[in-house]
C-alpha cells in the first residue's frame, strides 16, 4: 500500500486531466532488487508506478496527484485492459 493512501499494485487510478491507469508498483511493494535495470531508481514510500491507458506509458507518481477508482464502470474497464 501506497503511504498516506490506500492504493495498491493492481488498483486503477485517474490523474487530474481524467486519464485512467493502473498501478503496477507502490513504494512499499518495491524492494532494492526488484528494478528491471540498473537505470531505473527503486520507488520511495509514497510513490507508485502507473501504466496509462490507452497510451501504455509508464511512470512514476506520487500517490497525491492520483485519485482511486472504485467505481463497477472502472472495474469493467479492469477486466476490459486485462483482457
């Protein structure tokens, strides 16, 4: 879980310009092993990885400029990204 927020691995979320997203990593998730290269820095508490939809761009935010979905239209569009 994301500090400060409930927003876990796997929870889809929407930036202030109405993107939608999931989260793929939060800071209290990520280990000091678990980066894909040695460019990339580890998550600090209170930062989450987000995959956009539809773009698929990664990137790293802080769990203050996202807010938690959980709506059962956000649910279908889970199933729907998923599939």
């Amino acid at each position: 879980m994301a500090e400060g927020r409930n927003i876990y691995a796997e929870d889809i979320v929407r930036n202030n310009q109405g993107e939608l997203g999931l989260v793929l990593e939060d800071g209290e998730e990520t280990t000091d092993d678990s980066s894909d290269s040695e460019n990339e820095a580890p998550l600090k508490k209170g930062q989450i990885l987000v995959c956009w939809y539809p773009s698929g761009n990664e990137e790293i935010v802080s769990v203050y400029e996202v807010l938690s979905t959980q709506s059962s239209t956000c649910i279908n569009i889970k199933s729907y990204i998923l599939v």
